[in-house]
C-alpha cells in the first residue's frame, strides 16, 4: 500500500501545552555559605524548589575560581584537566535525605569525557565556560584555542622581573549527574527534597607549581550557583502525572551514570599478563574505558590527568564482564589506531564518520609521557591514551536494560604489557551504566536500580 513521507504528512496531529504553562530560569546559590577557601574537603550544598519541572538539560554550575600565589618566588601553575571541573571531587545527589547517586574522581571523569565525547571545533567554542586557556602574571591573559592545546590552565605565572598574582577565573560547565541525564523532566514536586552536594578535590591533585618556590597557590571558590530551567504545565497537572504510575505507584524515570573505580597498578614486568579485579556490581553497564596513571619516566607530569599507555607499544588490553570478553581478541597496541576505534565506540558510533567526537591529537594519543618516547607531558597536551569498549548488547536508549551485567562476577582488565613500567601507578575503570528512578507517588520516596 502505497504512503506518503513524512514531510508531507500535513494533517499529523500535534500535541499543545495547558493554558497556564509557564516556565522560569532559576539560579540556587549554596545553601550552607557564599565563599569556600579550603585547599581540599569543602562541601557546598545546593537546595533545589520543591515545585515544577526540572528539565534535565539546563543543569549548569557557574563560579569563579581565584589562585593566589603563597609565595614571592617564580611561581608557575599549571592547572590539569578542565579547570572548570577539575575542583570537584565528588558530586551528590540526596533526594528526602537519602543518598540517590555519588561520583568520585568527579574532575577526573570530566576531564575524561571532555577528551572522548567531544569535539575540536565544541571544545573550543567552549574554552571560556571550561575556563582553558589563561596565562601572564595572574593567568587571565586569552589564549586563542589550538587542536593541541585544547586542555589545562596556565597561571598565575611569575617572570623574572615580576611576581605572579592573584588571579580570578569565571567557569560554567554542565554538571552531569542522574538528574541531568534523565531522558523526561524531572518532576520535583512530587519528590522530597533534592539536594546536590559538591566536595572539592586537593588542589595538589589538580595544580602544580614548576616555579622555583613550588607551593601550592591559596584557592577561593566563589559567586558558586546552580542554575536551571523549570517548567510549570498547572495545578491539574498534578493528577495527570499521578496516573501515570506504574502498579506499584511508582514514576519510572530512565537515566545514566558513571561508577568510577581505581585499582593499585603496581610496577609492570614484559610479556607477564596481569589481570586486575574491579567490584563493580551493575545490572546494565553501557560501555568502559580505562586509564592507567604513573611516573611514566618522570614525563607524565599531570598525575592522576595523565592517561598513560601502561601497557607498552605492542601490549594488549581485554576486558571480562559476566565472564565474558571484550573484545573477543585483545586490542593489540601494535595497532593502537584500532585502539583508538573502539574507544571511538564506545561512547558513540564506529560509522558516523561525520560526528567524531574525540579531541585527541595523535601526539597525545602515542607519543606524550609514552614509554617508548622521551616527551613529557604539559596542562595543555597530557598523555591521552584512554582505551575503552562498547559492551551493550544493543546500543539504542529505546529499550529499559540494554547493557552487560556485573551483578554475579567482578569486572576484570586482563593487562599484557610489552615494556616495563617504571613506577607504580593507579588504573582506573570508568563504566557508564542505565539507571531506572522511581518515584512513588504517594509516599514521595525514591529508589535507583541499577
């Protein structure tokens, strides 16, 4: 039977919002004071209204940051990763006083996913909200954005006829959570009260200071606020939405997270495969990646923000979930481009040749803090060498559960190196996982399966 496309369907019906919608934009500064100077283990909490809908989208933490030198010395600081982010250490969400979601290595996970999930041409249209850049005596010089140096922060930055000083730089990132990631509104007045509560990192996991005095710089987070969209559809929403819970009461929102892991990487022998154990129990995981730390002959300078090629120039790395390999053959460094391709994968499309969304020069990728070369890593071009995988067993989010599950075996990365490493070091597994949130409607509680 013959139909007509899509773009001619004329008479299609559209759906109209109530009357009395409305919508707002609202911003919540924290709850529990304006300004936080600790060098390490500050927690600012922000207090979301009891009332409307979030959308999930809008969800942006602004701020300044200001580094002040201690010292009259040469100081030069680098700051790692993406400045804007890197402060964090933990990100909370409580929802009726009940603990819904927390992300450690918070700064790290965004330093990752700024390097992976997008592109040159967004991260340098976003160089000013992620704060990159920076420079001069108090590191507020604008420095133009370049495919090699899409990362970090210079400064403050003493000369030799000149101290550095302070120095105050604004930032607003969208602050990714199960809230942010859920694909329908959130429906705040039918919750308790929702609280995301932020742990800053210590600052010498995110600065360091090459300058002669080599003091950590006084920090000042300030002007902090938590702004998002809301939207109000009217009182006779209310018994809409009501309806619309399952058998058990509940409003089933579909989301996604990270579980962040870290395992002691110790020093590595050639051709001795090692597997590392990851207790990490989820019942839908979407893909991981992984990340290998170390001195990496004293050239991976950035710390816990450099991503190190532990397992040499002709290595191997494998993943086992549920007993189960991935991929079936280990990716093999000697190719390390096929490497690149899966973790390509796993956050996106091998075939979507038009929308690649990894900023990784190849000289970050191979040659950075690698322990086949001599070249030492800096703030704007870091060791990149992340290897992940694809793990869902259909990559679409039109069903509920579509991944792997590690709900009866750990995790394992079966690690098979081609060179020794020079140090010990942490490797780290990022897993994305599904999450369900339901909302019951009449007790107002929450649960999170995942």
């Amino acid at each position: 039977m013959a139909a007509l496309p899509k773009e001619v369907q004329y008479n299609k019906p559209m759906a109209s919002l109530p009357a009395e919608t409305s919508s707002m934009n609202v911003n919540v500064r924290p709850s529990n004071g304006q300004v936080f100077t600790r060098s390490g283990g500050d927690i600012i909490q922000f207090d979301l209204p009891a009332h409307s809908f979030l959308v999930p989208s809008s969800l942006t933490l602004r701020g300044l940051i200001k580094l002040t030198p201690t010292t009259a010395a040469t100081d030069k600081f680098h700051v790692a990763g993406i400045p804007g982010a890197s402060w964090i250490q933990r990100v909370e969400t409580i929802v009726g006083g009940s603990l819904l979601e927390s992300i450690n290595d918070y700064g790290r996970l965004y330093n990752l996913l700024g390097q992976v999930n997008i592109d040159y041409a967004t991260k340098a249209g976003l160089q000013t909200e992620f704060a990159l850049g920076g420079g001069g005596l108090n590191g507020l010089n604008a420095k133009a954005p370049e495919f090699d140096s899409l990362n970090g922060r210079l400064g403050p930055t003493s000369t030799a006829a000149d101290d550095a000083v302070a120095g105050q730089f604004p930032f607003a990132i969208p602050l990714g959570c199960l809230l942010s990631s859920c694909s329908e509104l959130i429906p705040l007045g039918h919750m308790g009260g929702v609280r995301i509560q932020l742990t800053t990192d210590q600052v010498a996991n995110f600065i360091r200071n090459t300058g002669a005095g080599a003091a950590a710089p006084g920090v000042e987070y300030s002007e902090l606020e938590l702004n998002f969209d809301l939207v109000d559809f009217g009182g006779a929403m209310d018994g809409v939405v009501r309806s619309m819970a399952d058998g058990n009461g509940d409003l089933v929102l579909k989301s996604q997270g990270w579980n962040i892991s870290n395992v002691a990487l110790p020093v590595q022998v050639p051709n001795n495969q090692t597997e590392f154990v990851f207790n990490v129990r989820l019942s839908s995981i979407k893909s991981v990646i992984c990340q290998g730390t170390g001195p990496a002959k004293n050239e991976a300078v950035n710390g816990l923000y450099d991503a190190i090629q532990v397992a040499g120039p002709a290595g191997s790395t494998q993943f086992f979930i549920a007993n189960k390999a991935y991929p079936q053959t280990p990716l093999r460094e000697t190719n390390n481009a096929g490497v690149m391709s899966a973790l390509r994968q796993a956050l996106g499309q091998a075939h979507d040749i038009y929308h690649s969304n990894i900023a990784i020069p190849q000289k970050q990728w191979d040659d950075i803090a690698s322990l086949a070369t001599t070249t030492v890593s800096d703030q704007f071009a870091p060791a990149s060498h992340f290897v992940g995988m694809n793990v869902e067993k259909l990559s679409t989010n039109s069903v509920m559960m579509s991944g792997e599950s590690s709900q009866l075996t750990p995790i394992n990365i079966r690690l098979n190196p081609s060179v020794a490493t020079d140090g010990a070091a942490t490797l780290t597994l990022y897993s994305n996982y599904d999450a369900l949130i339901g909302i019951n409607v009449a007790s107002r509680q929450i649960q999170v399966r995942v």
